[in-house]
C-alpha cells in the first residue's frame, strides 16, 4: 500500500499549472459559484496581522493547523507543536518512538477545550495520547476502532469523534462516528469512487465546528452539510453549479487522486470544495487544495470566488492558501518558496498599511526561515 501526501503535490504542482494556464473564468452573476474573480478583488479587510514562527524549529511543510485558547497548534513532518500568538515556541507534544507515550504515525490530533489537553492520534497502532497545553504526558489510551486510514477527526459535544478517513481501493468510507467509551462505528458518509492501490484524501480541512455544530463537506458535491445528532442534514446549497458528475460516473473512477480531479476540473466538471472554515461572519471554502477559493457574506448572503493565484502587478492584499479560522480570522500560510518567488511582483511602494506588511515580511524571507501566518479579518467582498 502506498501512504500519499498529496496536499504537498497540491500545493505546488495545482498552482504552476493554474499559473500557467490561467485558470478558467466563468461569466453570469456576482452571487454564486460560476464567475472566477482575481485575488481578493474587492475584498475589504478590516484588519491584517502576521505571526512570524519561531526558529526554534524547523517546520518544513505545515499540515494541520488548529488555534484554540490563544495558542497555535501545527502540526508538520510528523511532529506537533504550539506557538503563542506572537510566534514564540509554546510547547512540542509527544514524538516519534515505540514507547507508550510516544507515536509510530502522527495521523491526527484534536484539541478538548475543556479539559485543557491536546490528543494525538496513531492510526497504525489505535494509539492515543494525551497532552497537557504545555507537552505534559496525562495518558494513553487505546481504540480498535481508530487502527485505520485516518486523516483528520473532531471532537463532538458528546464526546465522540467525528472521521474523516482516507479511502482506499474500494473502501470508500468518507466519514465516520467513533464511540471512544465503547469502541464502536457508525458509518456516516461514503464515495462511489476508489483509488488504484493508493491511500488517498479528498480534503485538507472539509469538516468544521463551529457554534457547537459539526459542517463538513463531500467531494463532487456543492452542499454544506451539518450533522444533527447523527442524522446528516444539507445545510447551504452553492448557487450556480453546473456539470455535477453524477453517481454512475463516479463509480467509473477507480484511479481517484489529486490529478484526476483536477483533469475534470479543466474539463469543466465541478469537483467540490477541499477546505471548510468559518467565522462569525463569513465562510470561506478551498478548491482543490488551493487554486480558488470562494466566500459566503453570512449576513447578506453574498457569495464570490477567487483564484489564489496573482496577477503580475499586485495592488491590494492578495489572499493566501487559508488553512484556518480563530475568531474573526481566517489564517493563511505563508510559504517560504512562494513569498521569495512574490518579491518581483510587490511594489517598491504602497500605501496599502496592510500590503505593505506583506512585502516586509516576504523581503526578509530566506530559505532558513520557518512559514508565517497571515491572519485576515474581513469587513466585506
């Protein structure tokens, strides 16, 4: 069996080749899915900071990131740590080893509020282990139901967690519910499609809390839906979808992977979203791990999608592969490759305060640096 981390493929190869192309562009209304606008065209922000990573480690590519409590969780190259919010290192959870405090496959983690800890999840083995906020061993755990493909879970209310599984060949179980009391499984939601002898995901962040309810979202499918108790319920259809692959269509893929889905997306096909974060007062949702993203205005139901990449003379603050929300925040990544790579294309000059704080930290970018996180606060699109 092959292991893939395609969000890495993702996030480089999607983008040189939506550079290269220049992305495709739809034509009707300003509420909707079918128009593709420029980054951030329009987009009005109400506030704009950057929190600079502390070298204490290098991070390498960044995976998940959770911010609860005020802290930073990231998690990257099979390592876990948290940052506070003005970047300094917090503490590192756990590390690879065969002790019992220590995990073969830093497959997942989430963070309970409530009890002040942090859980990291060993899918080889079913393993948990149980963190204080400040890297402190509490406990282990064991879980049959959790020796799986498991790409990324959430805590629910009641103390179960929600799945969200790699498929693989013809296991095409999407989501699911895992009792942690009493070991058992509910089967929430599958795909027709399979993979060609590859564990593969399907989204970096497709299910969501928000409010202390769970929204998540499906490949090939423009819904938002939320789980009301365990009954899956369409919450927010996306206006001005067209080509939806049907049933039968995807049952014809047995070679799913980033690049299929991206073949159907330059034939027009809708693929789905891969990205689900949430404020107060907007949504925001990725496409195919990063190419374009697409907002909803909760409060006037007004919806937009953009394309990640730039144009040649950036005159605003562009809006960069978002991988988080805290708050009114939704938090981007800050690549170094790609911040080197902007340099040529900022401006020498700006009065844009928050486009200027973006060329300061992307001109003292260097290959030793760690990423940064933009956070964005968004006042209208």
């Amino acid at each position: 069996m092959k292991l893939n981390n395609l969000f890495r493929l993702a996030a480089i190869g999607c983008i040189m080749i939506c550079l290269a192309s220049g992305c495709k562009n739809g034509s009707v209304a300003e509420y909707g899915y079918k128009n593709l606008y420029p980054n951030a065209d329009k987009i009005v922000f109400d506030d704009f900071s950057i929190v600079e990573l502390s070298k204490d480690v290098p991070l390498g590519d960044i995976q998940k990131i959770f911010v609860e409590d005020s802290l930073i969780f990231i998690s990257s190259d099979d390592n876990l740590y948290s940052f506070n919010m003005d970047g300094s290192l917090h503490a590192r959870y756990g590390m690879k080893g065969r002790a019992s405090n220590e995990y073969l496959y830093l497959s997942a983690y989430y963070i309970d509020t409530n009890s002040r800890q942090v859980c990291v999840i060993d899918g080889t083995q079913g393993k948990l282990l149980y963190f204080g906020y400040d890297g402190s061993f509490v406990r282990k755990a064991e879980c049959d139901a959790l020796k799986s493909l498991i790409y990324d879970v959430r805590l629910l209310s009641d103390g179960r967690l929600f799945v969200h599984n790699y498929i693989y060949n013809d296991s095409g179980l999407l989501y699911s519910i895992v009792d942690l009391k009493d070991g058992s499984v509910r089967e929430l939601k599958s795909v027709p499609f399979s993979t060609d002898n590859t564990a593969e995901f399907c989204g970096e962040h497709m299910c969501n809390i928000f409010d202390g309810k769970l929204y998540y979202i499906a490949p090939f499918e423009p819904a938002i839906y939320v789980l009301d108790g365990d009954k899956e319920t369409s919450w927010k259809q996306i206006p001005g979808v067209d080509d939806v692959p049907g049933k039968s269509e995807l049952k014809n893929i047995t070679d799913f992977n980033f690049f299929t889905a991206f073949t159907m997306y330059n034939e027009d096909e809708f693929v789905g979203f891969t990205g689900l974060y949430e404020t107060g007062s907007f949504i925001l949702m990725n496409e195919l791990h990063e190419i374009n993203y697409y907002i909803i205005d909760k409060s006037t139901g007004k919806q937009k999608r953009y394309r990640y990449s730039l144009e040649d003379d950036v005159k605003t603050l562009p809006v960069k592969n978002i991988r988080a929300a805290y708050q009114d925040w939704f938090i981007g990544i800050g690549k170094v490759m790609s911040l080197m790579q902007l340099r040529e294309d900022l401006p020498e000059k700006t009065s844009d305060p928050f486009l200027k704080k973006f060329k300061d930290v992307a001109d003292k970018t260097t290959l030793e640096s760690n990423p940064c996180l933009f956070f964005y606060k968004i006042k209208s699109i």
